[in-house]
C-alpha cells in the first residue's frame, strides 16, 4: 500500500498542469495536481466597465423633482424598504432622452412580428379607452420597484391613472404608490405558494391570488401614500373582483369613515365584479364585508376610466411556470373585464438559481406559459424580459452565475417560438459581471441578486424607452 501511495504521489508530482490530450475531445487529467503551485491570494475578479450605462442615470435624477415635507428624511436606497416620509415626486424624461438613448437596448422580434403594432394602436385610443399593461414577475419586481416608474411613464405620457390591480391583503413587500391595509382575519391563498389541501379548485384569478375572511365580517383600506406618484393618486374607480361565493354577503363603502355606497351581493359560482365610482378622489377610503362565509376576493382594481393603467403583479419564489395550473375557464372570465394591451413578462432569478446543465426543460415550460397566456388574451402582445445579471461569490468578488446566459438564451428561444418579444435585461444593464457595479452604485441590494428601489427605477427607464423606440 505504502509502495502504490509513493507512486501514485510521484506520477500527480510530475503529470503536466494542463493533462495530456488523448485526443480532440478527450484531454487526461490528475485528479488531485500536486505539481499545481499554492497561492494564499484569489485572483481578483474584474467587473464589467459599464460608466457610459451608470453615468446616464445623472440625467434621469437631476430631472425628478422632489417636494419633501418638514419631516421628511433623506431617502436610503441602499436597502428595499421604504423610509416613514412624505415625498411627492414628478419626473420629466424628455431632457434626458439624449442621453439614455445613446445606451438604448433595443427589444428583439421574431421574423414576420408585427412589432407591436396591435398594442400602440391600443395606446393611440386611450384618450377615450383603457389599456392594460399587466407586469408578472418574480420578487425581482416585487415592492412596485420597477412596475412603479414604469406606471408613471406611461401614464405621464398617454395618460391614466392609480395603482391598477391590488390584492385583497398588503403583500409582504408592499408598495408606494397606495397606503394598504386590512383586517387581521384575512387568510391568503396563491398559486406560486405550497399547495393548500384544503382548497379544491385552482381559480385563483389573474393575480394568481386571492383572500378569505373568516365569518362574519372583515375590512380592507385604502389611503394616500406620500411617496405616490400624482398620477397614482387620481383614481376615480374601484372595481372588486370575486367568485366562488356560496351565500350571500353585503358591502359596504366608506370615505373618512363616512358610510357612501351599500349593497348585497347574490351567490354566484361565477367571477364577477362590483363596482364603485368616486366624485372626487378620496384620501382615504375602506371597504367592508359581511357574510356567514366568505367569497374568494381575487382582485381590486383603483384605475381611470381611460388611459394606462399598469399592473404590479410579483410571483415570490416563482420560475413564472405556474400559469398553466391556473383555471382557465375562470381567468378567461376575469380576462373578459380586464382586457389586456401587453404582458411583460419577468421571470428569471429562480430558473438561474437551480444551477443547471441545460434548460431545455425551462424553455418548453415558458412556451407552455406563453401558449396559455395567449389563450386568456389572445389580443395581447407579450414581452419577455431576460433575467438580469446575478453574481456569485469567487475569490475576493463576485462573478455572473454560469447558468444566467443559459436561462437567457432559453428564454429568447421561447419567446421567438412563440411569436413573442424579447428584451435582453442582461446586456441592458451592462452584461458579464455587470452586477457588482449596479450594487457599488447603490442601485443594487447585496445578495447581488435584486435591484432596490433605486435601480428598479433605471430598470424601468431603460425598459420604457426600448418599448417607446418601437412607437412609429
């Protein structure tokens, strides 16, 4: 034993570094490279040289406007939270167009697209009509981090307003552009979670989501954040979505705790909806219900009655494969009251994270998604953006994860497949390393995955204008 050791020590001493090539696709390594020299010191990681990318972004911020009230406190945008402070905000683009388009990642079609053509003649109308623009996603655009500035874009420029699609309880990374609250005695329910045995039906509706309250009665509130946009704040409708309702309820509205609106729903095995109009934009705003058992509340929508209306909807923890396990009878149904003018579809960070050899799999299971997508709005275009750049630990840095280009070009393979477009978020952002800038510049959170608040805004910027560059 001792002699096949010595040997086996003495061939790994003198076997090249680089192996031996047996031929052009075989190349014999030593295991363990005893020859290989030791260093105390990791190389050093570069990252990528993107200042023409970052440097952009001054212009964006010397552009917004802020009027902070007297106890108000510098914003952190370090970290995903939202600081206790009233700041109302306006933004103008124009100036800084120049300056963004020079950067301008331009949206990939597929042969013979019509390059949305069906959506911008949508948006040349809705002076006198609604369009919707529903934004799935992963907890990358969870918060309103970049459907948010996406929203104010859009609607500074054709027009609409309020925050669009809410659930019926505050999500757990809430958003700022509506104060929301509710009753303790909510439970929720979600596709994208562990599946609950003791649900029998997969009618979730379109945010893949809804709540119950336990009998008899329960209350979700609405008010004015500080930290909204002006066009966010000037909805005018409220429109309850809800099903699967086995007995009767009543609702009630309230404006300052001022009772302004009553009425008792009938039991219904269908989605339906109900609604109620404001004179005048309230500040606050709650609405009740009572019932011996409770309806699923799938959605609430605070929109205009014309213009864009941009919806946040973030899927946590969610590979965006969940889409097909949704009733579809049902979805078309909520579908038919919400008619869609495009998708935007950001999933990503959870398909990376499972390190694979190859996604094939993860390519024919989006092409499943996108072909369900379509059945609900067949009318609709679908954007696909790519994954963003996500970093690992090598060294004394961090490095883009191998399987990051790997989801990307499975994902633009779907989308093509499927007759969808595709924007490349990666090399928007700077591409191969890029993340670790994003992070040092305080528009990225530290687990090199997530943008904060900060960096959602130029995501969404930069998002916006590739969508307008196809305006004809």
């Amino acid at each position: 034993m001792l002699i096949t050791a010595a040997i086996a020590i003495g061939i790994a001493l003198l076997f090249p570094a680089d192996g031996i090539s047996i031929s052009n696709d075989l190349r014999l390594k030593f295991h363990l490279n005893l020859s290989a020299q030791k260093t105390d010191t990791a190389p050093t990681t570069q990252i990528a040289k993107i200042d023409s990318i970052i440097n952009q972004f001054t212009d964006i911020e010397d552009d917004t406007v802020q009027e902070v009230t007297q106890n108000a406190v510098t914003e952190i945008v370090t970290i995903d939270t939202q600081p206790n402070c009233e700041i109302k905000t306006t933004v103008t683009t124009k100036p800084a167009q120049k300056s963004i388009n020079k950067n301008l990642q331009r949206i990939e079609f597929p042969e013979d697209s019509d390059r949305f053509k069906t959506f911008f003649g949508k948006l040349k109308n809705c002076s006198s009509s609604k369009v919707r623009i529903l934004h799935y996603g992963d907890s990358q655009i969870e918060g309103d981090r970049i459907t948010g500035y996406l929203r104010n874009l859009m609607q500074k420029r054709f027009g609409g307003s309020g925050p669009g699609l809410m659930p019926a309880t505050p999500p757990i990374a809430k958003s700022s552009a509506v104060k929301h609250t509710a009753s303790n005695n909510w439970r929720q329910y979600s596709i994208y979670q562990k599946k609950d045995t003791s649900l029998h039906h997969s009618a979730f509706g379109i945010m893949g989501y809804f709540g119950r309250f336990t009998p008899e009665s329960a209350w979700i509130e609405f008010s004015e954040s500080g930290q909204a946009y002006r066009s966010v704040r000037n909805f005018t409708q409220c429109r309850v979505y809800y099903g699967n309702a086995n007995t009767d309820f009543t609702v009630k509205g309230y404006i300052n705790s001022n009772l302004k609106w009553f009425e008792e729903i009938e039991p219904t095995a269908d989605t339906k909806m109900f609604n109620w109009d404001f004179e005048q934009v309230p500040k606050r705003f709650r609405i009740e219900f009572e019932g011996i058992e409770s309806p699923d509340i799938y959605a609430i929508t605070l929109d205009s009655p014309t213009g864009v209306a941009v919806d946040n909807l973030p899927f946590r923890g969610s590979k965006g494969t969940e889409f097909v396990k949704l009733n579809l009878a049902q979805m078309k149904q909520m579908g038919r009251y919400l008619p869609v003018g495009l998708i935007i579809y950001e999933f990503g960070v959870n398909a990376v994270a499972n390190n694979s050899r190859n996604y094939n799999y993860y390519e024919e299971n989006l092409r499943k998604q996108l072909r369900y997508l379509k059945k609900v709005w067949p009318k609709a275009d679908i954007l696909i953006v790519g994954v963003s750049d996500m970093s690992e630990k090598n060294g004394d840095g961090y490095v883009t994860r191998p399987s990051v280009r790997k989801v990307i070009e499975a994902q633009r393979n779907a989308a093509f497949a499927e007759g969808c477009a595709f924007w490349n978020l990666y090399e928007a952002m700077g591409g191969y390393n890029s993340m670790p800038v994003w992070v040092n510049s305080h528009m990225a959170q530290k687990d090199y995955t997530h943008f904060n608040r900060e960096g959602g805004h130029r995501v969404a910027q930069m998002l916006f204008d590739a969508i307008m560059a196809e305006e004809e």
